[in-house]
C-alpha cells in the first residue's frame, strides 16, 4: 500500500496511514475513541426508554374447543387487532391473494 494523508477521526489532525484500515493517528486517540463510544452506548441505554410490554388485544373463544384465548397484537394497529366476528358464530376463513 502506498502511503496516504488522513484526518485522525478523533482529533482531525492529519496523519500518514500506513494500512487500509488505520483511522486514528495514535493509539491514544484510538483509546480515547473507544472510551467516548463506550460511555455514549451506557449513556443511550440508560436513559432509553424500553418500550411497553404488548397488551392483549382482545379474548375469544378459540373456535375449535371453546377455551378463552387470549390475542396480542404486535405488529398491527388498533382497529386489526380487535376484528369483529360474525353474531351467528361461523367462522370466516382468511383468503389469500394470489399475484
């Protein structure tokens, strides 16, 4: 490889990279890099907000033996998660496109 001019990603002053992959003039900017990187992730996930557990969306019986069973909704919105079903109790099978 030849010799190339770089920025120091961590004090942008410029240095001769001697591999590819060197991005830092020093191993204490290295160091220094790593130390930042690891407090800002213990920062971030300490004061990250965890989402909330999902919460049924409704109960139904289930239509083959009649126990209750409950259903969560993970990946829909409110009005998906909570279908209406028909008053007279027969079932509606789900049809699927075909392209």
């Amino acid at each position: 490889m030849s010799a190339e001019t770089r920025s120091c990603q961590a004090c942008w002053t410029e240095f001769t990279a001697t591999t590819p992959t060197k991005i830092y003039c020093s191993d204490r900017c290295r160091k220094h890099a790593w130390e930042q990187r690891k407090h800002s992730d213990t920062a971030a996930t300490v004061t990250e907000a965890r989402p909330p557990a999902p919460q049924p969306a409704a109960t139904r019986s289930c239509p083959h033996c009649g126990e209750p069973i409950t259903i969560v909704a993970l990946l829909t919105t409110p009005e998906a998660a909570r279908p209406s079903t028909p008053g007279d109790g027969t079932i509606v099978p789900l049809q699927r496109r075909t392209c």
